[in-house]
C-alpha cells in the first residue's frame, strides 16, 4: 500500500519541535487506544531526548479496555515512561492528567516554576481535543481530517502548567506496512489518500480472527464469512450497498465497513496487541536481514565482475578449468 503523507510543513514542524525541546519539562504523546503501536511516531522518542514522557492512550473507550491495559503494562516498562488511558471529553481523567504532570515536573513546582509541557502525536488521535478540554476553552481547532494544527501554540492553562501544542507529524514511511493499514482504518491518514476496500478487507480479515462475535452480531451475520471478502460481499448485500443489477457497490460497502468502525459501533476494538506487533518486528528483522544479505551478495559480484572475473548463477568462473 502506497500512502503520500509528509507534506512540507511537517518538516518544519519537525525541525521547531527540536529547537523547542530544552525549554520543556516533559512530553506527553497522544496515541490512539486501538493502536497506541502504529499511532506512536518513532520521531518522538528521537525528539524529546531523555525527558519524561507520558504515553496518553486516548479513545480508549473506542478500545478493548483488555487490550488497552496490557498497552498501559508494556508501556510503563519503558524507563522515563508512564501511560494512561483516557477519554479526552472527560474532565475528571484530564484531571488525572494534570496531577500526573505536576508529579512529573514537581521539581519546578518547588521553585514555583510553571511546569511546561509539549504535546505531541500524529494528526487526528485527538491532540486539539485534548488541548481544549484541558484549557476550559476552545484553544485548538478540532476536526476530523488529520493535520489541522499546523503551527506550534504556547497556552497557560493558569494552575501550573504550560502547553506547548505542536503539529501532528507523521514519518515519511513505516516498515510496518500493517501499521500504514491501522492507520488508515482509524482514520489517522486522509481518506483522499487511501484505497477503501484494500483498507476494509485488512480490517475485515483482524476482524473475524479477533472479534469475530462482534463482526457478526453488528451486521447480523448467521454465520462467520470464512474470508474477508466474502464478508464484504455480506455485508454489502444486507445494508443495500448495491448498484443497478443488484451488483454489490464494494466500495461504498467499504466506506461503511470502515465509518462503523471509527464510531465505535461495531464494538470497542483494538487493533492490535503488544504480541502481535513482536511477532510483526520479529518477521520486519528478518525480512531486513535477509534483503542485507541480498545486497551484500549483490556487492561481492559486482566486485567481482568489475576485476574481471564474472561469476556465473553456481558462483563458478565460467572461465576457470573446474568449470570445464
């Protein structure tokens, strides 16, 4: 799956982001609940340096509260790290967030120091949301398209903390192509750059593997489709996605597929799990080791060729006596 997703100003953003960072106390990354692994950008632990981070699992109650959990344990093994779920319209867990920082950044307090805080994450995992309900106000502008914040915003949330609001940044590509797809399916990248149906036969496919039983009790299927275009097809037919001839219009089945998901209506799923993404890391290691070996093979024979001494597709020297 091919997705162009770094514009120009998210370089930028980058590069303010690193100017900023001496000046901050801690970052607190917003993630996805449903995928806190593909909505987590590797340029933020590169960003932030050694400073405390909190791993904000936002959504959560679009998630598998299981699942989320054991995102919460396997992200507060990580050192300067803590994690917590939350919803970011409820006031009373954007209050655990505070007192969170405060502990964090207790150091300034004691110097009666405002504690200031960066706010980072990919676009549309609720970073503006979050800043708003925080504020008390409307502060950041929200929406449901990614990357709707596109310069840095200082706010003082006038009881100790700082916010420094950055733009959503994405990284120019991901070796985890599932990742590109979760991303896709969360709605995370701009529906303008995405293949609906390749996106919802992904999900389709996580979907009657993980949960089947929601799969089939929202569409009202008797049955587990045995692949996921056929419950595409399924679905299709029984919402009345069908164009003239009762031909099933797959892609507005797909559209639908995909909607239901992102609202929360086909249940609280997570869309993946600490164990599968070590099992995805574990096959992406060795892909890229196999593709070194590759290239350093292909280095020795050019090496070689260019002395003179072309090998042929047994390694031999078509020339040498042995080959004769």
């Amino acid at each position: 799956m091919s997705i162009h997703w770094f514009p120009g100003h998210m370089n930028k953003a980058r590069k303010k982001i690193s100017e900023a960072m001496p000046q901050i106390d801690l970052v607190v990354e917003v993630l996805d609940a449903r995928l806190p692994y593909s909505s987590t950008n590797p340029l933020v632990n590169e960003l932030r340096r050694d400073k405390p981070v909190i791993k904000l699992l936002n959504k959560q109650d679009l998630a598998d509260p299981k699942v989320t959990q054991s995102w919460v344990q396997h992200f507060s093994a990580q050192h300067n790290t803590r994690a917590l779920p939350l919803v970011a319209e409820d006031r009373k867990q954007l209050k655990q967030l505070i007192n969170l920082c405060k502990q964090l950044g207790s150091h300034r307090q004691e110097k009666k120091q405002a504690i200031r805080v960066m706010v980072m994450g990919i676009p549309n995992v609720g970073k503006s949301t979050l800043i708003n309900g925080l504020a008390g106000r409307y502060i950041a502008k929200t929406g449901n398209e990614p990357a709707v914040t596109k310069a840095n915003q200082m706010i003082d949330l006038k009881n100790g903390l700082v916010l420094s609001d950055t733009p959503g940044i994405l990284w120019p590509r991901f070796e985890n192509e599932n990742s590109g797809y979760r991303l896709a399916a969360s709605g995370a990248i701009r529906d303008t750059a995405i293949e609906y149906q390749e996106i919802a036969l992904f999900t389709l496919d996580y979907l009657i593997k993980q949960y089947p039983d929601a799969l089939m009790q929202r569409f009202k299927l008797k049955q587990l489709p045995e692949t996921p275009m056929q419950a595409l097809e399924t679905i299709g037919t029984k919402r009345g996605c069908l164009r003239p001839g009762n031909v099933i219009d797959l892609h507005k089945a797909s559209e639908l597929c995909l909607h239901e998901l992102r609202a929360g209506k086909i249940g609280r799923i997570s869309l993946e799990h600490p164990e599968l993404i070590q099992q995805e890391e574990a096959a992406i290691e060795e892909e890229r080791q196999r593709r070194l070996a590759e290239e350093q093979a292909q280095q020795e024979e050019n090496e070689r060729s260019s002395r003179g001494n072309p090998v042929d597709k047994n390694g031999e020297n078509p020339g040498s006596p042995a080959s004769e």
